[in-house]
C-alpha cells in the first residue's frame, strides 16, 4: 500500500453534537485534501462496480476536501455568475492571463475564495527535460508543452497544500513524484486504498455501493467492513463453513462451526492488524510509531497462522485422522501429512514441497515464530528520493537460509520487501505484511476447495453454498459492495473477481 507523506495546514473539525462518551477520542484535526485530474472522476448515476467509480465516491465524503482540476480550466457553466472573482466551486482554476511559467490560481475553501501564486522555476524546468521518455512519441514543442502542463499540475497540488495528487500524467510519475514537497502523486487505483485507509483510521467505514435508490455513499460499522472483506478474500469459505454447519446441525462434530468460523474471524482481525501496520508507517516515523508497525505485525502472523491451523484442524476431522492427535494437526507437520497423502493426495499436493503455498507456509511460520525467540527491531533510515525517515524492520532471530530460500522460491527476495544484509535480514513491513497476507489467503483458499468436506455426514451442497445466502442483510452482499470493500483494503487476486 503506498505511503502518504504529511503536508496541509491543520483546521479544527466541527464539535461532535450531542455529548460523545469519554474515552471515544477526538475528530481529525483535518481533513484529508485532494486534488485529482477531473476526466479520472467517474460521475453518478453508475453502479460502483469499478475502482475509479469507488473512489469518486469515497472523494464526497465529509472527511475528505477534494478540488478538481484540468488543464483547459474548468468547463464555463461551473463558474460562479456575476461580476466577482473568476471561481467555479470545487476546481482549482489558472487565472487566465497571467504567467505561464509562474501562474496564479484562485479556488473557493470554506473559509472563502483563496488566490494563490506559483513560484519557482520547475513549469520551465519541464519543458526543456529533452532527455525525459514522457511524450516522446510527439513532436518536441507537443511534448514540452504536455511536460509543462504535467508540472503545472504538480504545482498546483502544492500551492493548495494538497495531500493527494490523483492522476495519471507519465511525466508526473517520470520525474516530479518524488520531488514534491509533501505531495504523494498516485493514479486512480493507488489512491482508492489509501483513501480507505485514511477513512478507517478516523473511524468512518463508508462505502459507495448500489441500495434502493441507486448508488450512495453508505455507513457501515467497522465489524462488517472487515467482516465483508475477509468473506470476499475467502469465497472458499462460503462452501467449507455450509458444510460445517450442515454437519453440526445433523448431529454431526458441533466444534467444525467453530473452527470455520474461526479461520474467517483470524483473518478478518488480521486484516485489522494490517491496517495498523499501514496506519504507523504512514506517520513521522519515530519509536513510538515504529513499536506500533512491528507490534501490529507480529499479530498479524499470529492470526494468519492460526487461520492456517484451523484449516488444518478442520481437514483432520473431514478426512477421519485417528493418529496423530488433532493437536499435532498442521500443514507442515510430515507425520501428519502422511496421513493426509493416503486420504485425499489433491489436498496434500496443495502445499507440497517445491509449491508457492509451501514457500507462503515457510515464510508465514519464520515470521510467527520469532514470538518465542529474538524480537523484530526497527531501524530508522533516510529514504534517498524522498528525504523522509522510514522504518525498517530488522529481524535477528530468523533462520536467514530458511527464509531467503522460501522467498527466492517464490518471486525473490525484493518482491518481498526483504533485503539480505551481511548481519542478519531487513525487511520493508508494509511490503512484506501485504505480499504475506495475500498468499496465505491464496493457500486458505485451495486448502478449502480441496478439503472434502462434501463426504462429511448430514451434508447435502448446492450452488447456493457457494456464495452469500439471503436473509435481511442482502443489499450488504451485493457484489458491488464486496468488490467495493475488496478494493478499499487493497485485496488483490481472487476478491477482485465478482
């Protein structure tokens, strides 16, 4: 997930009515302010069943002060009437006239209009970068022209103290991303889950979905927002916990419910402490920050590798294992496998040696296993580009060969965020949390598919096993909505498909 750098002028937020409990906490001290290229805007009525249409939604929320921009200025029926300044409500408008490489600006905030200037030399600085690769493909006067016009865009998102830049200029992400000063410059599909983000972390669960009177930006509390991503992440579970249930309620195992449930319930908190971890390293990054990162990380193993164990223990029961006990129940247990090679030789191929799910497994037990030996550390370094300080996990108490070998298995070691050093391991925890999250959501899903759980007694499945049933809650499951979701917490793979 990217990482938003701190920038904008802080507002006090209006008081909350009524009289709010003690220990709720306060409002942002303000709100999240974003610019975005105005044809990247996906305009209501639309069902939100694409990520630019989510986070046109998600930019009307109260919480957040969005301004659109373009380049040929705002369409002439969005200026104000009458014989004031040149404004048009919600864009940030060039005022015409004026210096094409130092222009003014003006835009209307709550506190009333706001006429802002542009310094500096980077408007002409563009347009002579002859050696960038943006527009190459136009004639030169086209391409400085079109450079300009990236860098006046950028210039704008500065003068306005914007936190977000939402575009999608080659030449943006070429050369000014990461010269900006407190910008984070971001497309479309970037933006969403950080946008989500920062709503979660002021306790707003808003999503932009279908309902009776068409699309509206909606409430949700925070325990359905995760629950409804952590069923989207997981479709194999729809199935696994129908036959759960059906054989409990038949007089059958009345623990298989639990256990089910349970996998879903870890994986849901461990979406939760993914978020924390997102949430400390997009700060200024200092000790307390840093203790918050590795502290939410370390949870995270925890709650994935006990969703990997109560699969686990649910396939033992399906499958009639008699020895070992339930309790030495695990996917990298070799006697215990055995058992399962003989039973059902498709679930056991799942996490084989060699398999990408077996790498996931090794690297998720080397992470959870460190809570019985030496702690993460966290290493304070100067990012080269963007001159802020990051927060790199250190971990001294992981088997290095184990490790690097399950990651150079699966995809490298830097698709991991880990970079071998010549003492021990570092790691980047956002890279490494998310890429983790997502393959063992992936084993989850195959571990499931692949269990039996059809030959359990009392268990008659039908399509409707396979994905949300009814009851009073349905517009809540409507595929708009779990994609919405999906897409807010940065879920990639299977929960992207409808």
């Amino acid at each position: 997930m990217p990482q938003l750098a701190p920038s904008g002028p802080a507002g006090w937020p209006e008081p909350e009515r009524g009289y709010p409990p003690l220990f709720r906490g306060r409002a942002p001290l303000r709100r999240l302010v974003v610019l975005i290229d105005n044809h990247l805007l996906v305009e209501p009525p639309h069902r939100a069943q694409s990520k630019a249409a989510q986070l046109s939604g998600l930019l009307a929320h109260a919480m957040i002060e969005f301004y659109r921009y373009a380049d040929e200025g705002p369409p002439d029926e969005s200026f104000l009437a009458g014989d004031g300044p040149h404004v048009a409500p919600g864009w940030v408008a060039l005022k015409p006239g004026t210096d094409e490489d130092n222009p003014a600006l003006v835009y209307s905030r709550e506190a009333g209009i706001t006429h802002m200037g542009i310094v500096g030399n980077g408007i002409p600085s563009a347009g002579r970068d002859m050696a960038a690769s943006s527009y190459q493909g136009l004639g030169s006067m086209q391409a400085a022209t079109r450079r300009r016009a990236d860098a006046t865009a950028v210039e704008v998102a500065e003068a306005i103290d914007a936190d977000l830049f939402v575009t999608d200029r080659p030449y943006v992400f070429e050369k000014l991303a990461q010269q900006t000063n407190g910008v984070t410059c971001l497309t479309p599909d970037q933006a969403l889950p950080l946008v989500g983000l920062y709503l979660r972390a002021q306790g707003a669960y808003a999503v932009y979905g279908p309902n009776s009177l068409g699309p509206a930006l909606a409430r949700w509390n925070r325990g359905l927002l995760y629950w409804v991503g952590a069923r989207q992440a997981l479709p194999a579970a729809w199935r696994w916990i129908s036959a759960c249930v059906q054989h409990a309620q038949g007089g059958g195992d009345d623990r298989l419910p639990h256990l089910g449930g349970s996998l879903v319930q870890r994986v849901e908190r461990a979406l939760r402490s993914r978020d924390a971890v997102h949430l400390a390293l997009n700060q200024p990054q200092n000790n307390d920050t840093a203790d918050d990162a590795l502290a939410a990380f370390d949870e995270a193993a925890l709650l994935l590798m006990g969703a990997v164990d109560a699969s686990a223990r649910v396939a033992h029961t399906v499958l009639g294992i008699m020895k070992p006990s339930v309790r030495r129940a695990g996917w990298q247990n070799g006697d215990w496998m055995s058992e399962v090679q003989i039973r059902r030789s498709a679930l056991a191929a799942v996490v084989a040696p060699g398999t990408a799910a077996e790498a996931a497994l090794t690297i998720l037990r080397l992470m959870r296993n460190t809570i019985h030996g030496e702690a993460m550390a966290a290493i304070n370094r100067r990012d080269i580009d963007s001159r802020q300080m990051r927060t790199i996990m250190s971990m001294p108490g992981v088997d290095q060969a184990a490790l690097l070998a399950a990651t150079g298995a699966a995809g490298g070691d830097a698709s991991w965020g880990i970079s071998p050093q010549r003492r021990g391991i570092h790691a980047d925890a956002g890279v490494l949390l998310d890429r983790l999250f997502h393959e063992v959501v992936e084993v989850l899903n195959r571990l499931m598919e692949e269990t039996p759980v059809e030959q359990l007694a009392h268990v008659a499945l039908g399509p409707a096993n396979s994905g949300p049933q009814g009851g009073k809650s349905d517009a809540v499951w409507d595929s708009a909505n779990r994609l919405a979701v999906a897409w807010q917490l940065g879920l990639g793979g299977r929960a992207e498909q409808p």
